[in-house]
C-alpha cells in the first residue's frame, strides 16, 4: 500500500490476519459471527446468526462457563475482557484452541450483557510448561479472582457433603486442572475417605482406615497441617517410598496435598493429582491453598447442617406415632412434612389414640378411638418439646375416658401452666397451641369434634363434592386456664373422607386461608385414587416442584410446617350403596344465641350446589334458606336444626331443604305493606320453590322446599327477577 492510499476496511484487515468477529446480545440470546469467525467455530465461512446453544455446542463446556464469569469481571473493572476456548466439532473432539478478546457492556433496564469480540487461532501450549500455565482468561490475577469468586459462592451453596464434593469436582482452576481429587477425613487415629473423583471404584480401598502414622503425604498433612507440593514422581518415590506403590498404577505426574484447616483444626486433607507435570509456582499455590480453605469450611457447614437434620428428624420422628393396627370399616392416612428452614423441627402433630369402653383396651380392634391434630407456636426445639409434652397429656386425658370437650379444657390447663403459669418465664417465649380433637365411632360413622382455634376439619363426600365443616369452637390451648371446648357432632357417611390439617397445608407456599383453601379443594375432588395416594397428593401439591410455580400473593411469608390426617369410612356393601353415592348432604344446628351462623348455613348450602346447572336457583335456594332459618330465630324462642339434601343424577337433580325447630307455632301468610321489612318468607318460597310444605311434628315443625335442576335449566335463569327484588330485605 502506497503512502496517501486509503486504508482498506477493518473487515479485510482482519480477514487478512485470519481474525474473525462475533457480537453477542444475552437479551435476544442470539450470536452473530461474521465468515472468518463462523470459520473458526467449523461452520461454513459466511455471516451467520446464531442461537447461544449452537455456539455452546462448538466450545469446550468448561471454556464456555469461564466466558460468563469473565464477562461480568471486565464489566465490573471496565476493561477488556479475554478467554482461550477450545472449538469442539460435532464428536466433542477438540479441532482447534482460539483466543478472544472482546469488550461488554450491561444495559441495567434490560439487566442483559452486550459483548463484542473477536477471535483468532492460537497453538495450544504443553500442559505443565511456563506457557501452559499462562492463565486461559488472559491475565492470572483476574482470571484467578473470577474463578475463586465462583468457586466460594459455588461451595458455599452446597448443602451436603455430596454436594460439596460435586463443586470440588467441577471446578476448573485457571491454568491448570487436576483430573483426579480426594478429600480425606479423620476418625480417632486413622484416616478415611470423604469422597474421591476421577478413580475407579474401589481404588480407595488401600488408603481407607489409613494409620496417622503411615508415610503417606495425607497422613503427614493431617499431622503437621502443612501442605504437601510433589511435582513429579521422582520426588513422590524419593520422599515417600513406602507408600508410592499405591499411587504409581494411577499414572499421575504431579500432586498437592493441602491440609482443611477450619478454626485452627485440621479436620482432614485434600489431594489434586494431575495428569501432567505442574511445577506449582506460588500463584498456582496460592489458588490451591484458597481453595482447600474455601473447601474446608463448605465440609465443615455441611458436616454441622447433616448432623443438626439427623438429630433433629430422629427428634421428630420419636415424637410422632405410629397409626395402628387396622380399623374395620376405617382407612386412616397420615403425613407430616418439616418446616424448610432452620433445624426443621416444629409443633405440629399428629396422635391416634384407642379410647377404652371398645373392644379391646389396648388396641383399636373395632372400638372408638381419637384423631389429634395440633400446632404448638414456634418452629424450634423448644415448639418440639412442648409438643411431645402436649401429645402425652391429651393421651393421657383421652385414655381416662373423657368427652372431647374434657380432654381440650384439661390440655390448656396443662399448658398453660407449663407457660403461662411460670414466674420466671419470659414473657417474650410463651406458648400457646391450637388443636383438633376427633373422637370417632367406627360402627356408626358418628363424629364428636372439639376445636381450639384450629381450622374446621373438610369432608369430602362420595361424588367428589368438598365441604369445610364448620365447627364450634375454643380458645387455643394454653392462654385461659378455664376455657370452654363446645363438641359438635356430625356424621361420616359411607364413602365420604374426613381431612384435618394444620395451617401449614393451607398457607405454605405464600397462601392465606383462602386462596390456600381453594388450592387443597381442587386437589380434594379431583383426586380418584386410594386414601395414601390422596396423601402424598395433598403434600406434593403444596411442597413439591410444581408448587413453585403457583405461590400464593404472600409469597415472601415463612414456610410452615405440615400435619394431614384423613379418615375414610368404608362403603357397607349394602345393596343401596349404588343409590347413596348420587347423595350430597349436610346438617347444621343453629342456636337462638347463634344467629352469626345463619350465614354459615348460607355457605354451606353454596357449597352443597358448587356444580348446581342454575345459578338463579342456588340463589333462590340461599334466599329461601335464609327466609326459613330467620322465621325461626324471630317468631320462636327455639333453635333449628337445617338439613339440606341433594338426590339424583346430575342435571336432573332435587335438592330438599328442611329446617326444624320445636315450636308448634305453624307460619302463615301475610300482607306486608310496601315498606314493611318483614312478612314475605311464605310469598318467595312459593315464588320460587317447585314444591314446599310444613310438617308437623310429635314436638314442633319442619318446614322444607325442593327445588328441581331440570326444571331450572329450562327456564334459564326463571324466578332471578323474584330473586333481586327480595335480596333487598335485610337478612341476618
């Protein structure tokens, strides 16, 4: 080129030097390398667009790694970053080393890299020699600092022993890599395995339940916490004769023995072996060195973490019971799941619990029996010990023979005492406990439940259909010494399954009670299989994989521990069993002190009809459920009883509400003036019922309606203008 002559294209210029340029956008996750570049990567020489996997496929899988780490370093220093990678052909063999130096840059609203390179050919050095140990990022300190921060976040988020050997395992340190590692524990006198990576199995044999005092370089490192540095097998076999045969089979041409010292103790070593001879220049000590510490306190945390899981799980498994033998007629299920933070113990529990007066004192055999389900507050060893103390008092109170109501109102008394009752307890650490108590009749299906600020248990009928149970209720256990524990008795019918639970089944996962409840809901009656399945199916969906992906709007609440218990009665093998699958049913007592649970009536009734065809006629139905348990409570001095019934096939079923009080005083009609508030109950269930009636009985009355699927789903939506206008009359 003559001087005055323009300069030719950068493109040319570098084509000429067989330099070859790439652009890389981690927003759009695209490459784009022109012909020379495409060249080097073994694709055809021209401009090419390509994805990050095409170009991960061509390079070396720990080259590709080491470009990611030296990208965010020369954005954080601000200076141009360099790699050597080695392109791989479609077999993963190595066809040629590259080096490529680029700059990159960090968009913060996009939070992507943007970098821009180029790439030549390089002669790969011999392993072992001043040029093989140039650092592959380029220059040594960086790329050493990018590969010790790496190395650190990666041990320390090992979790296990296990784990930590894998990290050991994959690490690629920058210059040099040994291919053959093992990490050396101590027991009394002697030294033993921890893990190894790049032998066979069973080559750890001779050097397993070693002698401290055996000439071995491990042995010696254990002893004298000094590292050992051998850089080649003369100097293995001169210093240690004995015991060199052990490793001459192993072909190694250089080893360091380091010793992993945590808090002044040397709790064991770790061996790196290489392939090729490495001279081990103080740089290249200086990483071993960091890394043996870095990897000693990863097995030191992991050591401590494994012994706190195996002490604190035989805690928790000590304290929780064993179900028992079988129940005629009874299936029950059981689960327990650990909080996942912290020493994953906590106050949740579970109990079954023979109850005497059956036929047999010491087993369940066909006789009553209890379900106990609780959470003492907290998530510590603490929680834990009041919650085996608990569990043995309600065993205790339930073994005597007392009612439900007994055994809850004994049970806060003894907590409270334990907490509330001592002088010197910190305010701050008082307990309390909320509980469950469910004893059960095998023969009839009868329920007496007593609660203390736990959630209502939920049953699950033979269609599938899911009801919550509403219960009375008490304090939890252990904040009033003299609190009342209300029973309600309902019964599990045929076919029908009782779930109780803790709250942990019902908020992990970042849900309230709500969006949590319709969460096990849908699990509840979709689920066609056994009672365990039903279990594992329960827990799998709030604390398995797939419930990462369907947190709740409380996602940054604590995770909870989790109890489940499930009763399933057995079908009677009657020959109506055909008949009492197609029937939903629920009863409710509401007393005249009571009259908040007119709405409970309402949603059960809701519940009852979740799949009703209609939508105006579930409407009307709670409309007129309403008119019918507000007659009651107004006009009588007396409680009623609801019982509501759904009967049939769907989209041609009947649905009977019947409410009963014992008052013999019958309704009737009225002429309500216009502004009256009251006087319309009789009008809207004619209005809207198919049929109606008022029975009346040895002692009091029942008055029920029914209405009829079929027919509402003719009419499409009859009666929904009877039904806005009587919405207007204020209800309970």
């Amino acid at each position: 080129m003559r001087t005055g002559e323009p300069l030719p294209a950068v493109g040319e210029v570098l084509a000429a030097l067989a330099t070859g340029l790439w652009h890389w956008n981690t927003a759009t996750g695209l490459v784009t390398v022109d012909a020379e570049a495409a060249r080097l990567l073994g694709l055809p020489s021209e401009r090419a667009t390509l994805s990050q996997a095409q170009v991960r496929a061509r390079l070396h899988p720990v080259d590709w790694n080491e470009i990611s780490g030296v990208i965010q370093l020369a954005v954080a220093e601000g200076t141009l970053g360099e790699v050597r990678v080695r392109i791989m052909d479609d077999l993963g063999r190595v066809v040629r080393v590259g080096r490529s130096r680029f700059h990159a840059s960090f968009d913060r609203e996009k939070r992507s890299y943007e970098v821009t390179g180029s790439l030549q050919e390089v002669t790969e050095p011999v392993p072992g020699t001043s040029a093989g140990r140039t650092a592959v990022t380029g220059d040594w300190r960086r790329s050493r600092e990018a590969f010790l921060l790496d190395a650190g976040r990666a041990l320390a988020e090992a979790r296990s022993t296990a784990e930590v050997l894998r990290v050991a395992a994959g690490l690629s340190m920058p210059g040099f890599s040994p291919d053959g590692l093992a990490v050396f524990g101590v027991t009394g006198d002697r030294l033993t395995i921890i893990g190894h990576h790049g032998h066979q199995p069973g080559d750890e044999g001779p050097f397993t339940h070693m002698a401290l005092d055996t000439d071995y370089p491990a042995a010696e490192v254990v002893r004298t916490g000094r590292a050992v540095y051998l850089s080649s097998p003369e100097k293995y076999k001169d210093r240690y004769p004995v015991t060199w045969p052990l490793a001459a089979h192993f072909d190694r041409q250089s080893w360091a023995f380091l010793p992993l010292t945590v808090a002044g103790r040397t709790m064991g070593a770790w061996m790196a072996a290489f392939t090729y001879p490495v001279a081990f220049t103080p740089d290249e000590r200086s990483v071993l060195t960091t890394v043996a510490r870095m990897l000693a306190q990863a097995l030191s945390r992991a050591e401590a973490a494994e012994s706190a899981r195996e002490l604190t799980d035989g805690l928790q498994r000590s304290m929780l019971p064993k179900l028992g033998p079988e129940i005629p007629g009874m299936g029950v299920a059981a689960r327990y799941v650990p909080t996942g933070g912290g020493l994953q113990v906590g106050g949740d529990w579970y109990d079954m619990i023979p109850l005497p007066g059956g036929t047999s004192r010491t087993e369940f055999g066909g006789g009553r029996f209890a379900l106990v389900i609780g959470d003492v507050q907290g998530h510590d060893v603490r929680a834990a010990g009041l919650m085996g103390q608990l569990r043995i008092a309600l065993r205790a109170y339930a073994s005597e023979g007392h009612r439900p109501d007994a055994v809850l109102s004994r049970a806060s008394r003894f907590l409270h005492g334990m907490t509330f009752g001592a002088l010197d307890e910190d305010p701050s650490d008082l307990r309390f406990a909320t509980c469950l108590y469910v004893e059960v009749d095998p023969a009839s299906g009868l329920l007496d439940i007593a609660r203390a600020g736990h959630p209502d248990p939920a049953i699950r009928m033979t269609d599938g259909t899911v009801l919550a149970r509403p219960t009375a209720g008490g304090l939890p256990l252990g904040i009033d010494p003299d609190a009342d524990y209300p029973t309600t008795r309902i019964t599990l019918e045929p076919g029908e399954t009782m779930l109780i639970c803790t709250d942990g089944l019902i908020e992990t996962g970042g849900h309230d009670l709500e969006t949590g409840w319709k969460r096990i809901r849908s699990i509840l009656e979709e689920h066609d299989g056994d009672l365990e399945g039903l279990a594992d199916a329960l827990v799998q969906a709030v604390h398995g994989p797939s419930s990462h992906h369907t947190t709740g709007p409380l996602a940054d609440r604590r995770e909870d521990d989790i109890a489940v218990l499930l009763l399933h009665r057995q079908g009677d093998g009657h020959a109506d069993t055909a008949l009492r699958t197609t029937v939903r049913r629920t009863v409710l007592s509401v007393a005249q002190a009571e009259p908040e649970r007119v709405g409970v009536a309402r949603q059960q009734l809701r519940e009852l009809l979740h799949d009703w065809a209609s939508e105006d006629q579930v409407d009307s139905a709670v409309l007129l459920l309403s008119e019918t348990l507000t007659n009651v409570l107004v006009h009588t001095d007396a409680d009623a009883l609801l019982l509501a019934e759904v009967r049939g096939e769907p989209g041609d079923r009947r649905v009977r509400v019947e409410v009963t009080d014992t008052s013999d005083d019958l309704p009737h009609r009225r002429s309500p003036g216009e502004l009256a508030s009251s006087g319309r109950g009789l009008m809207l269930i004619e209005l809207l019922a198919q049929a109606w009636g008022v029975d009346p009985r040895g002692e009091g009355k029942s008055i029920w309606f029914e209405l009829y699927e079929s027919e509402g789903a003719v009419e499409s939506g009859g009666g929904s203008v009877e039904v806005a206008v009587a919405l207007e009359v204020e209800l309970p």
